[in-house]
C-alpha cells in the first residue's frame, strides 16, 4: 500500500526495493574490460553519504533536477558485475538519515537495498548514531556485509561484537585489507545516541592497523574506508592528512564533508609511494570506479578516471 506524505509517496519496504533493483537501466555505457593475461585488473565502485536518496531528486530541485539516485547506481552495478563479477562495492559510510524512508523504517530499508546491490563493506558515519546504537543493532541484521570500524571502541555498547575492526578480502589472487575511520564523536554525536562508544585517535589506528594487514594478514592492497572529512582549513584530522602520514595504505575512500571530487587525486606517502584519496559527493550524485592493475601481485599502475556524476 502507498503512502502518501503531501507529494512523497512511501513504498512498502518490498515494494521500494523491488522497484528500485529494476529501475535505471542503461544509465550509462558499459567500459571495456579487456584485460592483459598477464595482468589482474581490480575494479572498485564507491559511494558515501548516501543518506537514503533512494530516488533522484525532484524535477523541480534547484540544485540537482532529476539527479542522483541509488536505483540507477544499483542499475550500473548490476551491469558491470555480468563482465566483472569480482569487482568490489564499497561505502565510507552515513547511509542512513536524509529522506522519510529513514524516518519511518530508521536504517532498514536503506541496508536491504545495499545487501540487494551486493555491498562487500561499509563503515560507520556519525548518522549512523542518529537513533541511537539499540535501534543501530535491531536493523544491523538487514547488512548481509561487514560493517568495519576500527577506532570506534564498542565493547561497552550494544552492538559489541557486531563491528569488524578490520576485514581481508581475496579477489582474483590479490589479497586486499580493508579497515574504517569515524570522526570524533564530541560536539558531533550526543552522549544519549553514542551511548559508551569511545573513540581512539584516527592516524594512531591507522598507522597499527595498515601494518598489522601488510605485515601479519600479508595484504597485496590495503584500502581505507574513511569518514574523517576530505579536507579542513584546520590541524583537524582529516584524509589528506592520513595519505601523507601513513606508510602502507594505497586507498583511501572517503565521506563527510560532501566533497565532489571531479576525479581521484593522489598523494604520496611515507614511504614515498602513492595513495589515492577520493570521494564523491553525497546522496548518490556520484559514483567512484577506480581501476587498480597488478602484476605478480604488484600494484603497476593505476587509472584515475572521472568520477561519474548519476544522472546527467
């Protein structure tokens, strides 16, 4: 049955996610995935701070006329997977809060949707706290894919034991690490929806964690999925700040300040060796696909596409 809300109309959640899964179809042309024999060719899809825009915006938005949307990037997905199937999908977190879907189903409509597009990881932005961690644990049991955080301590919460600090993928023969980063929680999210979640230092966890999954998982590619912020006129923690300070991350992936990067840029490390940090946007206006290519198991180049902005 629908609801109508003065102009929105509320879908059922299977009703909404059926549509969803069906809609956008040929929104953009497929690239070609030639590959070298020689060669491993890892592809990566992102969003962040989808903040439930399931739907694009309305004709008559000002800003964004029928844009965005994560049923056209759930189109594309679904698409790319047919030529390569063990592309990896990844957010950097707040997918919940934004729209009514969230306001009458909290994060459960959104989780479904992205478990339906074959998410292989998320991190936690500070929306996700928005209802608190009791409601965060009732919809986590709707992800059918880790949810990685690995400076939020949740031992004395709720939903302890339901956060991965870190996680090791295998595509093709590349071994990959994944860890996430949260913002400090103080002055951003209230004691009453964080609950006992304490928060450690960003670039000390990163530094122990890169380490640990090079040296003792024995990664090939280690990619952070970060909602730290792109860039700030202050000292304040942020991604650029990560890529020149750590040593063994090759991507980092990133969230919250809503920065529409035009492409992947890059850094160097300390190690002297390249990292690329991007982001795209907020609330499904884009889509970031990175190409990473490798030859025994080395990383030898990488393509920085455009990001691709949905719907234009």
């Amino acid at each position: 049955m629908l609801k109508p809300m003065g102009g929105f109309t509320m879908l059922t959640r299977r009703q909404f996610i059926r549509n969803t899964l069906i809609a956008g179809a040929g929104l953009y042309a497929l690239p070609s995935l030639a590959q070298n024999s020689n060669v491993t060719r890892l592809t990566i899809l992102h969003t962040n701070d989808l903040h439930c825009h399931f739907e694009p915006f309305p004709e008559n938005d000002p800003k964004y006329p029928g844009k965005g949307g994560m049923n056209r990037i759930s189109a594309y997905v679904k698409q790319l997977r047919k030529y390569d199937p063990e592309l990896l999908l990844l957010d950097s977190g707040d997918f919940s809060q934004g729209t009514p879907y969230y306001n009458f189903f909290k994060g459960e409509v959104v989780l479904k949707l992205m478990s339906e597009m074959g998410y292989n990881a998320s991190t936690i932005g500070n929306h996700e706290f928005d209802s608190g961690l009791e409601s965060f644990r009732e919809v986590m049991q709707y992800a059918s894919f880790p949810i990685i955080s690995s400076n939020y301590d949740f031992s004395d919460t709720p939903i302890n034991g339901m956060i991965k600090k870190h996680l090791v993928i295998e595509r093709k023969d590349i071994r990959i690490g994944l860890y996430g980063l949260g913002i400090e929680l103080q002055g951003l999210v209230g004691k009453s929806v964080c609950g006992n979640t304490k928060y450690l230092e960003p670039l000390e966890v990163a530094l122990e964690t890169e380490d640990y999954l090079r040296y003792q998982e024995k990664c090939d590619f280690i990619i952070c999925l970060s909602h730290l912020g792109h860039e700030y006129d202050s000292p304040k923690i942020s991604d650029v700040i990560m890529a020149r300070e750590t040593y063994e991350t090759d991507l980092i992936l990133g969230a919250h300040t809503h920065t529409f990067l035009n492409s992947p840029v890059e850094f160097t490390n300390k190690n002297k060796r390249p990292v690329v940090v991007n982001q795209v946007g907020w609330a499904a206006l884009m889509l970031g696909q990175l190409e990473f290519f490798f030859e025994n198991k080395r990383k030898t180049r990488i393509d920085l596409t455009p990001n691709k902005r949905v719907g234009e």
